[in-house]
C-alpha cells in the first residue's frame, strides 16, 4: 500500500536541500485533477480542474506552508506572521502547530470568510483584525518580520513558491506532458508566478535544466483578477480593492512583476472578471462538474467561460485550471440564487406520502 507522503518527500529532488532535512508535512498536494466535460463542452476545449481544495487545511497554501514552516523550522524559528484574507492564516496556523511555533495572522477588518477564521482560530493562532485591507497587513508584517524574532511566510518568502510550484509538476505527471493552456485566480500573485516556476523546470528550463525535461513545452498562462480588485489589469494599484471573492481582494500584488513575466514570457493574459461572472462560474463548478469551491476559486473558470464566449479558446486545447480553495470555507454563497434571493429548504412532516409528494413523485 502506497500514501501520498506530501509535497516534499515526493519532490525532494527538484526541491533546496534547505526544505527537505525536517520536513513538517500534513501530507499536501497529491490532489486531484479532474476532467470537466461540462466545461469542455461549453468551450469546445479539453479542460480539466485540479482540485486544490482537496489539501489538508482546504487551500493550495499548504503546498507553500510546508516548504516554508520547514525552512523556518530548520533554522529554529520560533515564531511565523502573516498577512491573510484567510487561507494563508488557515494554513499558516496549522503547520505552525505541527512545528510547535507560535503564529501570528493579521487580517483585513470583517473581509475574511468564517470558515478561514475558525481554522486559524482553532489551530491556535493569535489573530489580530487589522483596521485595515490585506495589502496593509502585509506592509505591517513584513515590518514586523523586519523588526522582530519572527519570520514572514507570505508568498514574497521564496520557500512558499518553491513548495507551491509543485502543483504544476502533479499536473504534468497526471497528463503524461504539459497542458496547452493553464488558468488560475490571481490575488497576491504568488500562485502564477509558482506555478509559472514548476511548469517551466518541468519543461528543461532554469532549476530544473539538471533534471533534463519532463514535458515538452510550457502552456500558455492565463490569469484573472476580480474587477474591483484588479491592478495588474488596470496597471495600477487600488486603493480601495472590492469583491465578493475576499480571497482575492487584494490591491496591489506583491509579486505584480513576476506574474507579467508570467504572462508576457508564455504568451498568456491577465484579465478580470466581473463578481457576477465569478458566482455563475461557482454555479457551475458546483452544479454540473461537482465540485465545491469558494467564489475566489472560481475566478479562473468565470474567466474562461468568458473568453469562450467571446470567441477566444482555441478548439481543442488542452486546459488544466485551479480551483483553488474549498467551497466549505465559504458556504454561504451556494445559498443565494441567481436573482439574489435566499434559498431556503422546503419543510414536510415526517411521513412518506409528504415527503414524496414535496418530490414530485406522487
Ligand atoms: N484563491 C484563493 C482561494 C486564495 O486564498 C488566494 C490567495 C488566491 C486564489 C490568489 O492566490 O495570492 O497567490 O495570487 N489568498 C491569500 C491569502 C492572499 O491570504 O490566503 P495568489
């Protein structure tokens, strides 16, 4: 019997040696990528989803919290901080656990998603609300970071996008070669840029020229921001970033340079996509493929389906796209209906001419 043994025992030789001596592991990754024929069928394309909600505490950031609390762990780090709109806290706090160090999130004032805070909360974290959005949180943790005994496991911490860009290698491996076209929701714009680094050491090139290639080319990336909060696109910061995808809310990426060369070096694009795209994308997810995301994560498909429509996915391309977090971190969402009202379950006696009759088998 074989388990899945995380992110950097399967991949230690394509890892720093710094990551792989302690590794602290929930045992990440390994998630599943999941053909979509509902998708294909509405773009004409081949498109499969890699499930990243599948991961221990529920996002992609336990890919980069392994190699990081590790590193941190390695160098006998007795504190870590973050900046969060919630997932990074969520992960944060749980590898901090698994090392025994305290962990210290700060988070943008009442924009963070129940389940996100109930996981750092429960996993021991100090949590401060910061009267303020996630971009302030970062300047003042990376301050903090600067200033005192404790490191900063934001994605800017280069350990974080080694263990993230994995997730490109499991989708190589699963396809037998790179895909066409990979998709994915830009926020902090630490994923792409990971995502960007695996594909291409996959392919021969930078890290892993030693390793010789696995696949035989790298895809083109596209990115989508959400429209309130979408810098990269706008090519300014925002100030006052705004989405129902808190996740993403975000105004002025720390890895802003490294997510255009992303783009600019695979041929790709950066867009956005309305909150209104994104809920129907969710619906999507949810109601024809299966699988259960929060609104963030379903930016990349809303942006797809998008371009669909305007006539700009090419017929038969290969296309993997994250979805990055668990639908369970933010519920709520699947509750409104289109129009904006709420669902609410119909209530029946307890008797099965009631109950069949409520299901329209009478
Ligand atoms: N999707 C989800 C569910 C996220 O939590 C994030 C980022 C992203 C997409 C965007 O990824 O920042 O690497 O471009 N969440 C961070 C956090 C900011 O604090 O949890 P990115």
């Amino acid at each position: 019997a074989h388990q899945w043994r995380g992110v950097i025992a399967e991949y230690a030789d394509r890892l720093p040696e710094h990551l792989t001596t302690h590794p602290v592991t929930l045992f990440e990754g390994g998630t599943p990528l999941i053909a979509a024929p509902a998708l294909s069928e509405r773009t004409g394309a081949d498109v499969h989803v890699k499930f990243e909600g599948m991961n221990p505490t529920g996002s992609f950031k336990d890919r980069g919290m392994t190699t990081a609390i590790s590193a941190a762990a390695a160098r006998g780090a007795k504190a870590v901080v973050c900046a969060s709109t919630g997932n990074t806290s969520a992960s944060a706090a749980a590898y901090a656990t698994r090392a025994g160090m305290v962990c210290a999130v700060l988070v943008p004032d009442g924009k963070i998603a129940m389940g996100k805070l109930s996981q750092a909360i429960a996993h021991g974290a100090t949590l401060l609300q910061v009267d303020g959005n996630f971009d302030d949180c970062l300047i003042a943790a990376r301050k903090l970071a600067e200033a005192y005994p404790v490191e900063l496991v934001n994605s800017v911490n280069p350990d974080r996008i080694q263990g993230q860009k994995t997730a490109s290698f499991e989708i190589v491996d699963a396809l037998g070669d790179a895909p066409d076209i990979h998709v994915l929701p830009v926020g902090n714009a630490g994923n792409i840029t990971a995502y960007w680094k695996g594909f291409r050491e996959y392919a021969g090139l930078d890290d892993g020229a030693a390793h010789g290639a696995v696949a035989t080319h790298t895809p083109v990336m596209w990115g989508f921001q959400a429209a309130g909060a979408a810098p990269i696109v706008l090519g300014h910061p925002v100030t006052e970033p705004e989405t129902i995808a808190t996740a993403i809310r975000i105004g002025n990426p720390a890895s802003w340079k490294q997510a255009e060369e992303a783009r600019d070096v695979s041929g790709g694009l950066i867009e956005s996509v309305t909150d209104d795209q994104i809920l129907r994308a969710h619906r999507i997810l949810s109601a024809e493929v299966g699988v259960f995301v929060e609104p963030a994560s379903a930016a990349g498909v809303a942006g797809l389906l998008r371009l669909s429509d305007e006539g700009r996915v090419p017929a038969g391309a290969r296309i993997t796209i994250t979805v990055t977090g668990h639908g369970l971190k933010d519920p709520q969402w699947a509750l409104r209906r289109a129009d904006g009202g709420e669902v609410t379950p119909v209530r029946v006696p307890a008797d099965v001419v009631s109950i069949a009759d409520a299901l329209g088998l009478g």
